[in-house]
C-alpha cells in the first residue's frame, strides 16, 4: 500500500483527516501475509472509508445520518459519478467499473473475515495470501489513481445547515414561494434534502437579493423621511415614520401610498358566471392554482396595488427554471394584470 500511503502523506497538511486511514493502512501491509482474510477485510473497509469521504464532501445531500445507508458497490459508484463531476481529468467510467470488484471483495469478506462478524470455530475456508496480494495490489493502484484527482479539487463543503437560525426566515420563504401538493411535508426541507444545489442556489441567486434589496429600499425610505421631516416638522409624527417602514415590508417594489384604502369592492356581484368562467379556463391555460388566483385577483381589484412576483410565484403549479425564472414571473405578473383589468371592464 506503499502508492495510498505516499499520496495521502504527500497532502496530509490540507486533508489532515486522511490520516485516520493510516492505521488501516498498516493492518493491510501487516496482515498481507500472516492474516490474508483480515487484510483483505482491511482493503474493503479503506475503499469503503474513502468512498464515505468524498461523497461527504462533493455530495452535499450526504450527511453524517445518512451516509451509512449504502452498500460497498453503490457507495464506491457514487463516490465516482460525483468525483466525475468535479474533475473533468478522471475517467469515471473507467474507476467507477472498480465496484464490481468492490462487490467480489465484499463477498469475500462476508464469507471469510475474521472481525465484522465473527467466525464459529474451527474456520473452515481461508483465503491464500496470494489473493490477499492481488487484492492489495489492485485496491493500492485504484486507490493512489482516485485520491490523485480528489486531491486537486477545491474542496468547499457548504456551511448551511437547514436547522440554524440563519436560515429560518429562508425556509419560511421557500414554503410559501408555492403551494405545495403533499400537506405534511415542508417544500424548503425536501428541496435541503434532495437536491441541495438547487437549495442553495436559491438562497444566494434570489433571497438574499431581496433582503439587499429590502435594505437599500429602506434605506431610500428613510432619506425621504428625513427630508419630509426636515420640510414639514410639524406634520410628520415618529409613530407615522414607523408605520411606513413596517408597513414597507416588500421585496420588489415599493408600495404606493393608498389615498383611499376603503374596500368597496363586491366579490359576490362581481363574480358572474361568465367571468369565473374566464377565470377557470386563463387558470387551465397558463397553469394556474384556481382558487389562488382568483384571490390574488379580488385583492387587486378591491386595493388596486400590483401584486408582486412572490406573488405570482405562489399561484403557479409548476414553476419556470431558474435560469429564465425572473423574466418569466415578469412577463405572467403583466398577464395576469391584464387579464385583471380586462375583468374590471
């Protein structure tokens, strides 16, 4: 195991956790001979150790909960279809055909190891310590031909961690970016859980925009306070001042002030049988939750303030892709707008 143990010394000062695998190393080189059945057992768990590590590492879905769950095999093919995915220099295909060994050496420790299990005494089959060689010899090459390519990736595990308070008003934005099909179940876990790169992408590309944006908004707000309160002294009060900031809360565009925040709108009147036959069928048409909709429409037409894209987003069924989901909420935002305002007349 000389090739393993050079390359993982050779960067044991940035990966200072491999050294954990020098221990198993040793009881490999020591047992190749005397002990074939606990060395190849040894070369089994070290493949099965580092194959753990880089999908910790590279697979942000894996957690310490969850990365036991698999087998040998799928944790090996794994390990490389994400390692594939990071380098472009290994060849994936090549290494990931490696599992199938991986399956025969699992096999062979299940029938013949001397510690996971425990034997019955006398044992009855024993390995030869020219197959504890060949296996040594194979896993040595495999493993020094992997670590050289992790060993050149920038590692970056992400820090966020669904259950901190950082992230909690995140969560709370994600749930009601939609409305979710399955009732018990929150959309922002599932989403942790499943695919963690669409979950954080989301944070980075679009909630904490809005906080920038809510800040700079504010910001903009309290100059033009200021600049009342500078003018007109004795018309502006504090508690006034507050209750536009609060009221303010926006990720969008700032709210209009309401001359007239009176509802005189009638829904019942309103709602012919024609128009909620419109309604249902723009719904169908651009893939609508109904009901939503039509709420989304009768807060329009009783306060006549433009709903926003959140807004929007929480009414569609299926959300457009990310890349072209800003402009896609803009233009459905207009048409709903439109077809709002078609209604009215």
């Amino acid at each position: 195991m000389n090739k393993t143990l050079s390359i993982i010394s050779a960067n044991i000062l940035k990966h200072s956790h491999f050294e954990e695998y020098f221990k198993i190393i040793e009881l490999i080189k020591s047992n190749e001979n005397i002990n074939p059945d606990i060395c190849i057992e040894s070369c089994k768990a070290l493949v099965e150790g580092i194959s753990k590590t880089i999908l910790f590492d590279l697979d942000n879905t894996k957690t310490k909960d969850n990365i036991d769950k698999d087998d040998l095999p799928k944790l090996f093919k794994d390990a490389m279809r994400v390692l594939s995915d990071n380098c472009e220099d290994i060849e994936g295909d090549f290494a990931s055909r490696f599992s199938a060994i991986m399956q025969v050496i699992g096999e062979i420790r299940n029938k013949r190891g001397d510690i996971s299990h425990g034997r019955m005494a006398p044992k009855f089959i024993f390995s030869s310590s020219k197959l504890s060689s060949t296996i040594v010899n194979m896993t040595d090459t495999m493993m020094e031909y992997i670590l050289e390519h992790y060993f050149s990736i920038e590692i970056s595990k992400s820090t966020l961690v669904y259950e901190s308070d950082k992230l909690k008003e995140y969560n709370e934005w994600l749930d009601n970016s939609l409305i979710f099909p399955i009732k018990k179940a929150k959309y922002s876990k599932l989403l942790f859980e499943n695919d963690y790169n669409e979950y954080e992408t989301r944070y980075k590309d679009e909630f904490i925009g809005i906080i920038e944006l809510d800040s700079e908004l504010r910001d903009g707000i309290f100059q033009i306070i200021e600049a009342l309160r500078g003018q007109f002294a004795n018309e502006v009060k504090t508690e006034d001042i507050q209750t536009i900031i609060e009221f303010e809360k926006i990720s969008d565009v700032v709210i209009p002030y309401q001359e007239n925040l009176v509802n005189t709108f009638d829904e019942e009147a309103f709602w012919t049988v024609e128009k909620s036959e419109l309604l249902e069928n723009f719904a169908n048409q651009n893939d609508f939750h109904l009901e939503a909709l039509k709420n989304l429409i009768n807060d329009y037409l009783a306060f006549e303030v433009e709903p926003l894209r959140d807004d929007i987003r929480r009414i569609m069924i299926n959300l457009p892709p990310l890349i072209d989901r800003k402009n896609a909420l803009i233009l459905m935002l207009a048409t709903v707008v439109d077809f709002a305002e078609a209604l009215k007349k």
